[in-house]
C-alpha cells in the first residue's frame, strides 16, 4: 500500500516534511512512528479519532506505531488551540485518566506480529530527568525565536492573560519525547494534527542537531464542521467520547446519524477503513436520496464498530431503528439492544405482572390519569412491543415480555417507556 498516496487521496495531509524524502523512505521498509495522547481526562474523545485510526492505517501498510501516553506532558498541558491557561492536574486525576485511556489506546493497534505496535508512557524518560540536564541537552538547542513564532503562542503572548512558563515549555517536552523516541526506538516519523505542527518540527530540528539524523513530520487537517468549529461535540452540546461509561454506543451511534450531508463523504474517507471505490459507491447511492441518510447510517455504524465492537453497533443500529423505524418487528430486536434502550428511554422496574395496560400508562406517566388512558387508546395512539393497543382492558401476561423481561410501551410517535419485570 502507498500510504501517502491513500492518506492523500482521503485528505489526511496537511502539512509534511520534506515530501520526496519521507515517501522514499517509506517505500524503502517499515518506518517506525509515533503519535501522542495527553490524558486531559478519563477518555479520549473524537478528536483524537484521527490520531489513532493513521496509527492503524500505517500498521495496516506494514509500519510500527507507537502510540504514546502523555502522562508526562499532561502534567503541563498543551496550549495548541486554546486561549486561556488550562488547569493542572495532580497525580491522582492524571493516574486516573491514563487507567481510563490506555485500554482505549490498546483497542486500535496489534501489539503482535510483524508490524507489532508498542504503547508507551513519557513519564518513563522525562520524571527522572533534572531541571538543569534538561536545560543544557535540550533547551539549549532551541531558540526562544523558533517557540514564540508558534501560532497558539504568539496568540497568547497578545490576548488576554499571557501564556504561562510552564505551558510555554510544553513544546520542549513534546520535542524531547521526539528525540528519545528516535535515539531509544528508532523512531523516525511524528504524526499528529496540523496545530501539532510546530511542536513536531521543533522536534525534527532538536534530532538533527544532537543526533545528526534525518526525521520527518505528517500532520492532517483538523476534523472540523462546514460551519469550521471543531467536531467534537453533539448538536446538543454533548462531547463525543470514546468511552462507552461516558457515552452509550448508542448515543455515539446517533451522534453521527444526524452529520450534514456534505460531510457524508469527507468523514467517510477520514474516519472509515472503507476502501475508496466502497465509498465512492456509497456516496452516489446517498445523494440519488440524501433523506434516506444512507451515507449517515454506514458512517455511523462503521464508526461505531471501530470504536465500540461490531456487536455493540449492531446492538445501537437495533436500539435505534426500535425508536425511529416504525416499521421495525419489535419482537425479533434482541436483547442487548432492548437493554441500550433502558438507557435511553424512561423506565421502571417492577417486581411482577399483574397491572393492566391502563393502570401501567399511568404508572409510567404516559398518561396523566385512567380517563386520559383510556382516551389515548381510543385514538389508537398507544401501542406495546409496537403493537397498537385497541382493548383498554388488554391485561399484559407472561407472553408479552420481550426476552421474558421487558414491556416497550409508546404513545403516539415519541412518548416511550420500558417496563422491565424483575
């Protein structure tokens, strides 16, 4: 595989290095590179997607990642697209942003075979080391010119409160973690997002002047929406995390379903391991019917496997076609979708049958009294496991429960609660 070439066909570069050298270089046999993951908290999120998913495209293409853990650089904090100073973390709450992250950075790459990767934690080469080595093997190989002309510097330096020594340090940090990569790994190659960029070629600059060695940098393009803010939060505001304690499958299934249509193919070819041909077929199938938003459910499911498994996206692809496909047989969803539901619908346990269907709706505050039960089933709005209801005397048995557990009531088109039986 020609890995710049398909990084450049799905518009994953934005800026490199020396072009003609890195691509004979990586033609020539496996490369060995590295991205970098601050713990800024319990979870990655989206926009760290890209990060790991070029990581796996160069596994995939016969190289070595490394996919390092920031737990030193976390403790300082990286300016890059901020504008105002972040808050410290102490050891305890960086202790338990790594526990959090590092199985999500495991989940992404293969640690065996040929083109084994390793996960690494900064701490290991930075803790140790003393305030006055650092400054004379590495601060005095960087010039104050070449940090103040970083972009999320010079900001900084001429809005609002300044920039803080420390934060100010970070890119000597992230070009020490460089140096020793390519001194103690062999590493040769940083990748990273284009407000990365600096800092990876400060990097680049420190290798050669103490190593005497050739390195290179890739950084990609952002992921942000038409409207240029970045994509990391739901239309309603939520973060998209990775963690499935701190978003369902579900609601991260759903949070791309809802993505613009011009997006469709741009996110496909960054976000998918879909071959291009796949997608290009796909996004012509999307736009003969742009409402059916089938470029938005493969996107979604796809996303969705990557990050959580393929038998939790086919549990949210479930859960949500039992809450927007009328159409669905309720009966035959199983039952790992009906517990995604329980997640995301009003419930109530109870500890056995024995309430009539007018007694539940009321019991579930579907409806406000029996008299307003009894008019809604009238009206034909309400409905059990996606059945209408017509008999206001209907008294649920064993035989109704979904997988002997769960009665899924509606009324009208979005008003749901389940009933778990204990």
């Amino acid at each position: 595989m020609d890995i710049l070439s398909d990084l450049e066909t799905r518009g994953l570069i934005h800026d490199t290095t020396d072009r003609e050298a890195l691509a004979t270089r990586l033609a020539a046999g496996p490369v060995t590179l590295y991205c970098g993951f601050d713990p800024t908290a319990d979870s990655l999120h989206v926009g760290n997607l890209i990060g790991l998913l070029t990581l796996r495209r160069f596994q995939m293409a016969g190289h070595l990642p490394i996919s390092l853990a920031g737990g030193a650089t976390g403790m300082v904090g990286d300016p890059s697209g901020r504008d105002a100073e972040r808050n410290l973390l102490d050891d305890e709450a960086l202790a338990t942003n790594l526990e959090g992250i590092l199985p999500q950075l495991r989940k992404f790459l293969e640690f065996e075979g040929e083109s084994a990767a390793k996960l690494l934690d900064n701490r290991a080469w930075t803790v140790g080391i003393g305030v006055l080595d650092f400054l004379r093997d590495v601060g005095k190989h960087v010039t104050v010119n070449q940090m103040v002309a970083k972009d999320s510097v010079k900001s900084r330096m001429s809005e609002g409160d300044g920039i803080s020594y420390t934060e100010f340090s970070y890119m000597l940090l992230q070009g020490y973690d460089y140096l020793w990569l390519a001194d103690n790994e062999n590493c040769e190659l940083q990748v990273g997002g284009s407000d990365q960029w600096g800092n990876i070629v400060l990097g680049v600059d420190l290798i050669r002047r103490k190593l005497g060695q050739t390195a290179h940098a890739l950084t990609w393009p952002l992921l942000t929406k038409p409207d240029g803010s970045k994509y990391g939060k739901t239309a309603g505001g939520e973060t998209i995390w990775l963690s499935p304690n701190k978003m369902s499958p579900y609601r991260f299934y759903q949070a791309w379903i809802g993505v613009d249509d011009s997006e469709v193919r741009k996110l496909l070819l960054q976000l998918t391991f879909l071959s291009l041909e796949e997608i290009e077929v796909l996004v012509a199938e999307h736009e003969k019917d742009p409402q059916q938003r089938v470029g938005q459910r493969k996107l979604a499911g796809e996303l969705t496997g990557i990050v959580h498994g393929e038998a939790a996206a086919a549990s949210a692809i479930e859960a949500s076609a039992v809450l927007f496909d009328p159409d669905v047989d309720i009966t035959a969803v199983s039952e790992s979708a009906l517990e995604f539901v329980s997640g995301e619908v009003p419930s109530t346990a109870v500890p056995k049958l024995g309430s009539g269907i007018i007694d539940l709706l009321v019991e579930t505050e579907l409806c406000q009294s029996r008299k307003d039960a009894k008019r809604a089933i009238a009206e034909g709005g309400v409905y059990l496991n996606g059945e209408r209801v017509t008999d206001a005397d209907f008294l649920p048995s064993k035989g109704s429960l979904l997988h002997e557990k769960y009665l899924l009531l509606r009324r009208g088109k979005k008003q749901w609660h389940l009933v778990t039986v204990a």
